[in-house]
C-alpha cells in the first residue's frame, strides 16, 4: 500500500486487550495498541490516517479491522480476510 502524501503512517501493533472484571464471568474485548490508538486520535481529530500492521484472520483480528475502518483508518499492507467476510 503506498498512501497519498497527506496521509499520516503509523506503524505497528494493533491487538486486543481482554479483560476480565472481578466478580464478572465474561471477558471485555477492547481493541487497542499504541500504534493503532495514535492512527484512531489522528482520524478522530481529522488527519486522514494509515496503520502499516499486521492483522490476523480470526475473531479478534474482524474485531480489530471492524474497529480501525469504522474510525476511519487505512490499512495496509493488505491482510487476507476470512473466508465469507
């Protein structure tokens, strides 16, 4: 992926915090990374943004790309999807 020069990359992590309260069966799953959280601020305070990652093809890697493209982010380079997605 070669993003347009007005495009601010960032590159890195982006994984999944699982968190697991007290007194809480049930697991919080909240996508996250520095990397991937700077990408999120920029496009949030209006900078066209790009993450130069790697996202893995199961639950947690739908989670994380559902999370980057709902604010906004470019990914690259291209990760396969899963089948039926």
């Amino acid at each position: 992926m070669t993003p347009p020069a007005d495009v601010i990359t960032v590159v890195g992590e982006a994984l999944v915090d699982v968190i697991v309260r007290a007194g809480s069966d049930e697991p919080a799953l909240h996508p996250g990374g520095s990397p991937a959280n700077v990408a999120v601020a920029l496009s949030r305070l209006g900078q066209r943004a790009a993450l130069v990652t790697q996202i893995g093809t199961d639950d947690y890697g739908a989670l994380l790309r559902a999370h980057l493209e709902t604010n906004g982010v470019r990914l690259g380079p291209p990760t396969p999807r899963r089948a039926g997605r």
